[in-house]
C-alpha cells in the first residue's frame, strides 16, 4: 500500500453525518476526538474520573500532568487497551467503542508507546510492516515495502535514517522514535499518540522528534503527546490538557498557559494566574 | 600454524589445542555481526587443512564423500533447532525424537507390519511432527519454559524408543532390510543424476539471484555491485563443480581381482539440499517466517503488531518435529537400522550444529544456511578425529571447546552491533 501524503490526512475535518451530535458543535467543525465524562476504576481505585478532553485534527495536545496522574490510563483507553467504566467516545461527532487495539486501528487511532515496540533484529522497512506485510504470490513483497518505507519517511522529512535496510538495533535513539512514528502514519492514521517520545533523548534527536510532530499536525493529524518535558511541550504543543489525581483540571490553547502557571497546575490541581478551566476547544 | 609433531600424547594434545585455539581466536576477531561467514569459513579451512596434514586420508573422495553424509544428520538436526532458537527456545529431545521417527518407519516396514515404505515413511514424519506440537502445546498452554518441557521430552522419548524397539522381540536391534530406507544414505544417485542435480541446483539459484537484483534495479533501489554477484555465483558454480567431480569419483575398492564401482552422490545429498531450500524459503520469503524472527526479537512488540504468537510458536516446534523425522530417517538409514542404544550427545551436537553455524541461543538471530555451516564443522570434526583414531573422550572435548567458542563469538557478536544511545 503505498501512502501517498494526500490520501492520508485530510487538512480540514471530515464532514461528519448531518444528524445533530453531542457536542453540541454541528458536525462537519467537530474535533476528530472527543472524550466526555470517561471514568475508568481498577475495582476500588478511580483511575479516570469524568474526565472531558477535545483532540482536534492538525493540532499537537500535550497532555501533562505527574507521575499517577493518569496519562496512561487516558491513553489506553483511547488505545483500546482499557474499556472505561462510563463515558463516551466521539469519532467525528459520532459515539464510537474502542473495545481492543484493532478497533482503534480500524478507527486510524496510532499509538507509540515508550518502549517503541520494535524488534531490534529487524530492519526498518521490516518493523514498519510487521504485521500488515505487503505479499506477492504468497510470498513478501520486499521492493514494493522497501519503496513504501523510503517514501513515508521521505514525506515526513526524516532524513536521519540512512538506509532502511539497517537493523533497528543500530540506529539511535531519535531515529528509533522516528522509525515508530513513520510505522504509526503509514497505517493511515488520523490521530498519533505519542507517549513520552522524547524521555530518552538528547538535544539534537529531540529536535528531531518536535520536528516529526510538527510535520505529522502539518499533514492535518492529530496528534496527542504525553510528556513530562515543559520545554519540549512548549515548544510543539497548540493546545495543553493538565491532568490531575485523575481528573483533567484544565485545557486549552497552550498561549493561555506559562510554566509556572503548567507546574502549579501539575502539582496541586488549580492555579492562581490567569488560566480558564476547561477553556472551550478553538 | 607449525608443523604438529606428534611422538607421545602430551605433545599431540598441544598442538591440537594450538590449532583450536588459532581457530578460536579467529572467530573473537571478527568484526561484529556483519561479516559472519568469513572467520567461519577460515574456521573450516584452518580444520581441514589440520585433518588433511595429520592423514592425508581426509581429502580422499571416499572420506569426503563420507563425511557429507554423516554431515547430512547433524546438518537437519542443527536445522530442527533453528526453528526454535529463533524464537529464544530450545529442544532438547530432538536426537530422541528423530530417531523414535527412524525406528517408526523401520518397524512398520520391517517387522511383522510389512507395511510400504511411503506409509512407513509418512507415518515417521506424522509421529515426528505430532511430538513437536505436544511440546508446543505444554510449552504454550503450561507457560513452562521450552527447555523443561522438551528436557522431560528428551527422558521420556528414550523410554518409548527403547520401549517399542525393545516390544519387535529382535533383541534390541531392528536392521532395515527394506531397500527405500536403507538406500536413502548407502546407495548413490548415478553420476550423471548427480551432475543433472548440481547444475539445476546452481542455475536455480544464480537465476533468483539475477532477477531479484533485476527487479531491485527497475525500482531504483540499491543493489549490491553487479560484480559481487557474479563472484558470488561464479564461487557457488567452483563448489558444486568441486562437489559434483568428489562425488563422481569410483570410490570403490579393489576386492578380488576387480573393482566395485561406488560413485555418484548418496541420495541424503539431495534431501538434505531440498531440505534446506524449503526451510530458507520459508524463513526469508514468507510471512511465517518473518513473524519468527519478530516473535524472537521482542515477543510483545510482535504481540501489538497484531501477530498471534502462539500460533507461530506452536508453528515453530511442528517444523521442529517435521525437520527432526527426516534427520531420523537419514540416521537410521545410515546405521542401518535401529537399536535400543541410541547415542545420546545426538542432541547437544544439533544444537552445536546450530551455534557455530550462527544463530543465536538467545532468539532473533539465525539462518537456515547456519545449520549447513556448522553441520559441516561438527562433521569435520567428528570425521577427523575418527581418522585419527582419536579417543572419544578428547572428541567430546574438541567438539564442547569449538561449540564454547562459539557461544562466546555469538554474545560478542550481539553487544557489538549494539550502539550505544
């Protein structure tokens, strides 16, 4: 399948169905995700609660917040790993289950966890197409995913990798993340979670990284980025979502946020300066 | 490399040791990861020469061609474990198995059954591969590591194997008489059969390699220079020439007053051959084989690309069992039939075969050509030291000091072509 860059984003929202939808927004200006009142509970634990996030097409949301905040737990659950226990999943204005990983494949959801699940005795073209290979007469077509491989990660202007025919293990650790974002874009993705895809790295790659997210939000993706890293965040971030204890006590267009006002809402949940809570999605 | 001198045994053992280290060393000095045919193939030649100065015997067509078919059996043994090396597991049972399949063919064909050989033979395999996914069943369903399993598998195969040999009444041994399975190893294809073989053999393969570099080149991608190639299919054409002139010379002895003709290849050369084309094919070329390789290189990273890896592992231990009945048939074959005393360092020679060939203990990392290489070495080796009448205790130590050196090559090579982040 070769991924030609106009195919696979769309620079405006996708016209939804014409019926009225929850959000009140009329659907063709819906964001391409819309998470309202998602709860998750381990048995007695509250993990999520009630938590109301917008993730627009073509624009970075850095969702920040400490450590058991429940950064992850959002993610699964957007990933199809976890099912909440209540709330509701809006695709494109329409409620949508996100019952196991496939599902959110199915949807164009793409996540690239930490540990960038890539096999180290595998070349890149290799790891991109683990799983969906390309065949010919029962066997793998190679040329045709070689050619593939070089064209994704031409089009999102990583130019750091070499030869794609270099082992995986051999590559560091930028190149690593940007041979996993390529994987995630291939698949025609719609929206990329990222989580902490800059933790392990240097100036120079995470440069590279920042400058792989602008490409992907450019292309008209949505893009969702866990990090701990308030510099990376403003530096690629459009919009913020704090998360704290669970709940998201705040969001909006990061120009309405500053590093102070981000670490008090971090750490304690609410912030003195002028921040609005749950501002309204631009 | 001095000239051994060898008067008394102490003398003998250090040159000997010498040699060995030399071809130690060679495979710690490789460059990591890249260029793993080259010491091995140095590690070949250094062996051969030594065997070949010490009794100029080793290189005569009628030990050659002695060699390659005990290479035959370790070679698909080796084979056998790859399947499963891959993935990070082990059989430790496949010296048992191959040969509980041997003895199903022998005794079906043999005994009372009288049954056709191509039943025999089906029968051998079905056993084979149905004890294959026994234990990939108990590894799977139990998550109990490969290693117990097929250790409990190695103890309780040889029960059975000495059990139904023991039940025929023959006294322990089983000769086969039926000619298909005593043939497979002891009677030679004609010489012309043999020259057929070879030149399809190397004209098959200079023509997937000449098309697929073609086609490479239409796409615009990078193709190795045209001249590397060329060396490549004009080395392999030299082999198989050589291969094809050892083969063909009357190795048959002078008795009586005239000569037996024996020339031609055994027929194990072919299924051995056709062996390791449909076991490469399906490691390089498909998906199957592909998904092994990503199961042994990050088991979850292959589990969140949507792979079922239990169906691949499971997969992976029925080839095992398949590759380990054919090596059974070629072993009993050689023997000539089966007895209740089965050599138990089959085993630790196939994986030996396996390792020094290449691929790794620790998953990820092997090829198919690794079980040929190192089936080679083991048999040159175990040749070699049978030329020079070398006690079995000092065999036992050369082969575990070359599959140590091995070992160690191979984790050397895996922090090599680590880089660091």
């Amino acid at each position: 399948m070769t991924n030609s860059p106009e195919s696979s984003s769309s620079l405006t929202p996708s016209t939804g169905p014409t019926e009225h939808d929850d959000s009140g927004v009329s659907p063709s200006l819906a964001p391409l995700l819309q998470l309202r009142a998602i709860t998750k509970s381990f048995g007695a634990v509250q993990a999520l609660k009630y938590v109301d996030l917008d993730v627009p097409a073509g624009k970075v949301t850095a969702l920040i917040g400490d450590n058991g905040a429940g950064k992850s737990t959002l993610i699964k659950a957007i990933a199809g790993i976890y099912t909440p226990t209540s709330g509701e999943i809006l695709w494109n204005g329409k409620v949508v289950h996100i019952h196991t990983p496939r599902d959110a494949e199915h949807l164009g959801i793409a996540t690239v966890y930490q540990d960038l699940a890539l096999c180290d005795n595998l070349d890149v073209v290799q790891n991109m197409f683990l799983g969906h290979e390309e065949m010919r007469y029962r066997t793998l077509d190679e040329i045709t995913m070689e050619l593939a491989a070089k064209q994704v990660l031409a089009d999102l202007s990583v130019t750091t990798v070499k030869s794609v025919r270099q082992k995986v293990a051999s590559l560091s650790g930028g190149q690593r993340q940007s041979v996993a974002v390529a994987k995630a874009v291939m698949r025609e993705s719609k929206l990329v979670i990222l989580d902490e895809p800059t933790a392990a790295l240097g100036v120079s790659q995470t440069a590279q990284v920042l400058e792989l997210i602008h490409t992907l939000a450019g292309r008209g993706i949505a893009v969702l980025v866990i990090s701990h890293n308030l510099n990376d965040v403003f530096a690629v971030a459009d919009r913020i979502a704090v998360m704290h204890l669970g709940t998201l006590v705040s969001s909006g267009p990061v120009a309405d946020y500053d590093a102070s006002s981000a670490v008090d809402l971090i750490t304690t949940g609410e912030s003195a300066r002028n921040v609005s809570p749950m501002a309204p999605s631009s | 490399m001095s000239t051994p001198e060898v008067t008394n045994d102490p003398q003998f053992k250090t040159s000997r040791d010498q040699v060995l280290k030399q071809v130690w060393s060679q495979f710690k000095g490789m460059r990591r990861g890249d260029s793993g045919m080259v010491p091995i193939v140095i590690g070949i030649v250094v062996l051969v020469a030594y065997f070949q100065i010490r009794n100029s015997l080793f290189l005569s067509a009628g030990n050659l061609v002695n060699l390659f078919v005990q290479a035959t059996t370790y070679v698909l043994l080796g084979m056998a474990e790859i399947w499963l090396l891959l993935l990070g597991d082990i059989d430790l049972s496949v010296g048992y198995v191959s040969v509980l399949g041997g003895a199903s063919a022998v005794i079906l064909t043999d005994t009372q059954f009288h049954w056709p050989w191509y039943l025999a033979i089906l029968v051998a395999i079905l056993v084979t591969t149905a004890i294959g996914a026994l234990h990939g069943a108990l590894t799977i369903l139990l998550r109990v590591p490969s290693f117990i399993v097929t250790l409990a598998g190695l103890l309780a195969w040889e029960g059975v194997l000495i059990y139904v040999v023991d039940a025929q009444g023959t006294g322990g041994t089983i000769p086969a008489h039926e000619k298909v399975l005593y043939d497979l190893v002891n009677t030679n294809a004609s010489p012309l059969v043999t020259w057929i073989f070879f030149v399809v053999c190397v004209t098959g393969a200079a023509f997937l390699i000449l098309t697929r570099d073609r086609a490479r080149r239409a796409s615009g991608l990078l193709v190795q220079p045209f001249v590397i190639t060329l060396i490549k299919i004009v080395t392999m054409a030299v082999v198989a020439l050589l291969l094809v002139l050892v083969f063909n010379t009357n190795r048959g002895v002078f008795f009586a007053g005239h000569r037996t003709n024996l020339e031609g290849m055994p027929w194990a050369i072919p299924v051995d051959v056709i062996m390791l084309a449909g076991g490469t094919f399906l490691l390089s070329r498909t998906k199957a084989g592909r998904y092994l390789y990503a199961i042994g290189g990050n088991v979850e990273a292959a589990r969140r690309a949507g792979i079922s890896v239990n169906r691949y592992r499971l997969m992976a231990f029925m080839l095992t069992g398949f590759t380990s009945g054919v090596a059974g048939l070629l072993y009993i074959s050689r023997q000539g039939g089966v007895s209740d005393n089965v050599d138990s360092t089959l085993v630790l020679y196939a994986v030996a075969a396996a390792v020094i060939g290449g691929t790794s203990l620790f998953g990820g990392r092997g090829k198919i050509i690794h079980a040929l290489i190192g089936g080679l070495i083991v048999a040159i080796i175990y040749n070699g030291m049978g030329l020079l009448s070398i006690t079995a205790s000092a065999e036992y130590i050369a082969i575990a000091v070359v599959l140590l050196a091995a070992v160690a090559v191979d984790s050397l090579a895996r922090r090599g072509s680590e880089v660091s982040r």
